[in-house]
C-alpha cells in the first residue's frame, strides 16, 4: 500500500467542491431526514462544505443543535462563511480519528452521522468505534456511503470512462480505501457494538427526464477533471488518458445517456 499521507488523496477541489455545495439534506441523505424531529442534538462528520448539515439544523430547529466536523480547513471557513448563521448550528475542524480531542469533550449527541465519508476511511472501524463514543446511550448512528463496485449506467458509457473508472477504483485501493464499502457497513456496525442494524437502500439516481439532469450528470466527468491530475501524478493514468475520459464522457451525457445510478445504503445502528 501507498504510504503517502490520506489527506493527499481526500482532498477535495475545483468542481467537485461545487458538487458538495448542490447537495440538500432531502436529496443526498433522505433516511436521515426521516428521522430527524425538532430539538435533537445531530453530529455531521465529514460535513464537507456543511450543504447537509444546514438542512439537519433547519430540520431540528433552533431548540436544537447540530456540529458539522471536517478536517479540511478551507471547506470548514466555506461552511462558516455560508451556513454560519443557522441558528443551533456551528462546524468545527478536525479529524474523526481524534473526535473527542476535535469535539473537545463535547457528547452525548442524540445521532452521529456521516454520508460519503467512511468510503475515503482506511480504518473505517476505528473511526466507527470514535463516532460511537460521542452518541449518548440509546442514541443513533446513521451513515449513508457507496459501494462504487455497483455503479450503473445506461447505455454504457465510453470506454474511455469505463478505463478511467477502474484507474480510480485501483487509486483508491491502492490507498487502503475500501470501494465497496456500503456492503460491509452492516458487519462494520455490528463489531463497533452497535445493536438493531438496520441497512436501507437510497442508491443515488439521475435520469435524462430529471428536472436537476444538467447539473448532476456531470459527476464523473467533473471527477476525472478534479482527480485526474491527482492519479496522473501518482502514476495511475496518462493525462491524454483522462482528457479524453472527461471529453467523451461529457459527449455521452449530453447526447446518449439515460441513467447513471450510484448503488448507496444507509445503515442505521442504536447504541446500546
Ligand atoms: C465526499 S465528502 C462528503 C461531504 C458531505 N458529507 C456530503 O455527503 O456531501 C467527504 C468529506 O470527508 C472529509 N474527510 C475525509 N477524511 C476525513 C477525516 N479523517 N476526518 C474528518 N473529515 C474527513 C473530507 O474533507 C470531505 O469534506
């Protein structure tokens, strides 16, 4: 395995910032958004630019209170600067490998949550293990990730996007991230000491008819713009390679495609 540091390869830029900012509480984790009831006190790891975590301070209220934890400094000060208003709502930086040091004490949250976190983990259970401590007893934890092995297109796309996919399932492999993740959450949960495990599909959908189908079909081409240069620079493909992924891939889209369905479970876990 690659020993280069992880924040290498998590960190987010250019547009697929933009892609994090687009997503909504409703649309990018509608289990959780059926659980939330005014006055809980929810905790979002991996909060990202905090688009998700604004809807779950909205959704429970000003009586209620919600923390969105990142440790990528800069999208922390976005999250601030856009949602920093919302009231019952704060985001703090840190890494979910030392919660209680970022949190500093602070527990006993009524959920714990994170979506499209633990598939950029190497150690999804030690930071299972860190989110569960910061749930108070008979509290929940709600986490809603991929298993990019089940992506599904139709018709399917270039080829040249079905080379770049595999490059960027190898990359991330190759950091010790586990692509599949989605599928092993149910065991992760259950090692962690979790009770009542409950896995609920909400696989992630775009079709042609969709009213949003410009702005969110774009995923992987915006993915090979934004990683691109990431795998290129750790020897996982050529530049030609990706521009041409990304070109073709934008053709497609606009001409060919007619679904793109990204296989997503949320699983729901009741600490004991
Ligand atoms: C794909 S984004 C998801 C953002 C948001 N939760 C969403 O669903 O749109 C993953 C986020 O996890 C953050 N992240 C990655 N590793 C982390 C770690 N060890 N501790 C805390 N946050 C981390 C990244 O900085 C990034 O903002």
């Amino acid at each position: 395995m690659n020993n280069e540091p992880m924040t290498r390869r998590t960190e987010l830029s250019g547009k697929l910032t933009d892609v994090l900012q687009a997503r909504t509480l409703a649309l990018s984790h509608p289990i959780l958004q059926g659980m939330l009831t005014k006055g809980m006190s929810v905790l979002d790891v991996g909060c990202g630019t905090g688009a998700i975590t604004r809807g779950i301070a909205e959704a429970v209220g000003p009586e209620g209170s919600v923390v969105g934890v990142d440790q990528n400094p800069l999208l922390i000060k976005q999250a601030r600067q856009t949602h920093g208003k919302v009231a019952g709502l704060s985001f703090t930086e840190g890494d979910i490998y030392s919660l209680e040091e970022a949190m500093e004490g602070c527990s006993g949250f009524d959920i714990v949550t994170c979506s499209r976190l633990m598939v950029w983990l190497p150690d999804p259970l030690t930071a299972l293990k860190a989110m569960v401590k910061a749930i108070k007893p008979g509290g929940k934890i709600v986490i809603a990730d991929y298993n990019h092995e089940k992506i599904a297109w139709s018709p399917q796309p270039p080829a040249s996007m079905l080379a770049f996919y595999s490059a960027y399932l190898n990359w991330r492999e190759d950091a010790g991230l586990n692509n599949r993740i989605a599928d092993d959450l149910p065991d992760l949960l259950q090692q962690a000491g979790l009770a009542q495990v409950k896995a609920t599909p909400c696989h992630e959908e775009v079709r042609r008819d969709d009213p949003d189908y410009a702005q969110r079909s774009g995923l992987w081409a915006d993915t090979a713009s934004s990683r691109g240069p990431q795998m290129e620079r750790d020897g996982f493909i050529t530049r030609g390679e990706n521009e041409r992924a990304e070109r073709e891939y934008r053709q497609w889209v606009h001409s060919e495609a007619e679904s793109i369905t990204m296989y997503m479970l949320t699983v729901v876990g009741i600490k004991p």
